[in-house]
C-alpha cells in the first residue's frame, strides 16, 4: 500500500491554479456515495471562510495559530477500546498571515503558485537519505482535489470529494499490483461528530473501505477499518 509514515498527508485535505484537477470529481462523487456508511451524517452548516491559503489547505477556518492531530484506531462500533497510533500524530503551527511553518530539522522544501497555494511538498527521508515529494493540484474552489505521491518506493494518487460547506466526506485511492489482486481501491468516508466555537471540526469518525478485484469491476474481497482523528486547534 502506498501509504507509508514518511508519505502519510493528514490534511484532510484537507485542502484552481492547477486547472483541470476537477475533471472527474462527479463521477468520483457517484461512486463513493454508492458505499457511504449508514452512519454518515452530512451536517448543512454555515462556516467563516478560510483566512489563508495554507490553512485551508489544512482544512482549518479563522485566524489559527496551531494545530494538533491526534489518530486512533477503533471498532466498528465506535464506542470500543482506542489504539492511539502516536506515529500518526501531526502538529502544525501557522504565523499570523496564515503561513504554515515546518520544523527547520524536517528538512522541507515547498513550492507555491502563484495564488500562494502550496503545489509541491518535498521532504527529506532520513533512513532512505533521500527527497520524496507530494504535488497538489486544486479544484476552482480553492479545495485540495488531488494529491500526487512521488516515492522513491511507492507512487500513486489520492482524490477528495467535498460537500457544499467544502467539508471534506470522502476520499478515493486507486491502486494497481497489489499482492494477488491487479486492482485496488482504497476509499474513506469522514462524518464530524464534534466542532469548536469557531465551527472548525475537532472530532471525526473516518471509515476505510478497501476493495479488491482480479479484473477492476468483479470485487473478490472487501475490508473495513475505522479509526477516530482528533484536533486541538489555537488562535491568535
């Protein structure tokens, strides 16, 4: 599976330069609302806009300082017992224009467009002593609609479908050679259960349906995973 500690985007997505990335985001829509979870609610609600391209790349509204995600796994009945993988965990610190700033030792490099989106994250893997990258390309709306992964092990792409609050609900990763199967997709559905005063989430339930065939339409085998994110959020 693509998804590695070193790859790993918590941006929930977070997150109209890059023209064309919404080409296929209704038909993306379609299919996953096929396999929703039962318990999936879509809250209709009037949120304050982004103040910064970084934090609505993020995913957070208003003047935010800080941010902290906290990840655990549970079961399905989402009132178990938690497993918090702590490698999972991301904090992320903004200046007051809204700039995200990364820890000097991460050893990051962004490159931006000209909106101030950021388009490419490189990050230097320090087992392997090498760069890997992530391009991100935007909807019109200013949303994070596709994410690139650039691995020197592992590539492949990760898509994100919005609700009319731009809240994210779902996400899609098709996959191709994974073990026994030719192809394989990877969806998640995200149902917020909890808000702050601000209206900015802080409690999430996400649902990973992972999917698997020999031929791309007849599916063979069916996987389900749940875990609950977390999010203490500051401002200024």
């Amino acid at each position: 599976m693509i998804v590695r500690k070193e790859l790993l985007i918590l941006a929930t997505a977070v997150l109209s330069a890059c023209g064309g990335a919404n080409t296929n985001q209704e038909q993306r829509s379609e299919t996953l609302s096929k396999d929703l979870p039962e318990d999936t609610v879509v809250v209709v609600k009037e949120l304050p806009s982004f103040t910064s391209p970084d934090r609505q790349f993020m995913d957070v509204r208003g003047n935010v300082s800080k941010l902290s995600v906290q990840v655990s796994n549970c079961d399905s009945t989402w009132s178990g017992k938690l497993e918090h993988v702590e490698w999972m965990d991301k904090t992320y610190t903004f200046d007051q224009k809204g700039v995200v700033v990364f820890d000097t030792k991460e050893k990051i490099r962004l490159s931006r467009n000209d909106n101030g989106q950021i388009t490419k994250k490189e990050f230097y893997v320090a087992e392997s002593g090498v760069y890997v990258s992530e391009e991100y390309l935007y909807n019109e709306l200013g949303m994070l609609d596709t994410v690139i992964v650039n691995g020197f092990e592992c590539h492949g792409k990760k898509y994100f479908t919005y609700d009319a609050d731009l809240e994210c609900i779902s996400s899609v990763e098709p996959l191709a050679g994974e073990g026994e199967y030719l192809y394989t997709d990877v969806m998640e559905y995200f149902n917020i259960v909890e808000r702050d005063s601000l209206g900015n989430w802080t409690k999430r339930r996400v649902t990973t349906v992972t999917k698997y065939s020999q031929d791309g339409k007849k599916i063979e085998k069916e996987e389900r995973e749940y875990r609950i994110e977390t999010r203490e959020i500051f401002y200024y």
